[in-house]
C-alpha cells in the first residue's frame, strides 16, 4: 500500500467517526501543498509544511478545525 492511500484511509476513518459521511472525499491539491476533504457540505483543508510533520490538523471553511490525533 502507498503512503498517500494509507494516509487517505486514516483521514477517512477520522472523518468518518465524526460526520458518519460515506460520501466524502479526501484529495491532494495539485497546484498547493494541501490536502482537501469534503465532508457533510464542509471544506476542510490542511496544509503540508514539512515531510516530518506528522500531525494533520484541518480547517473548514468556517474555522472550525479536526485534528486527527
């Protein structure tokens, strides 16, 4: 398995357990260094600031922030 499917999976699992939303997308910005998900109508993003950070903490559209650890 690639890392970026395993990490997909993990953000779907996190995500999943808080908005039960079998409809979600988890996608990697092609011009950014980011990583969108959009789950139940809500646009969460993280941005990738280094290859060592291992904490993936996200902000929606209106501020709101999930972290997956």
């Amino acid at each position: 398995m690639s890392a970026s499917r395993a990490y997909k999976q993990a953000i779907k699992r996190v995500f999943g357990q808080k908005y039960h939303d079998k409809d979600m997308a988890v996608y990697w910005g092609r011009d950014d260094e980011m990583i969108h998900v959009l789950a139940s109508m809500r646009h969460y993003v993280h941005e990738i600031s280094s290859d060592d950070d291992d904490t993936l903490e996200f902000v929606s559209s209106n501020g709101t922030a999930l972290s997956s650890r």
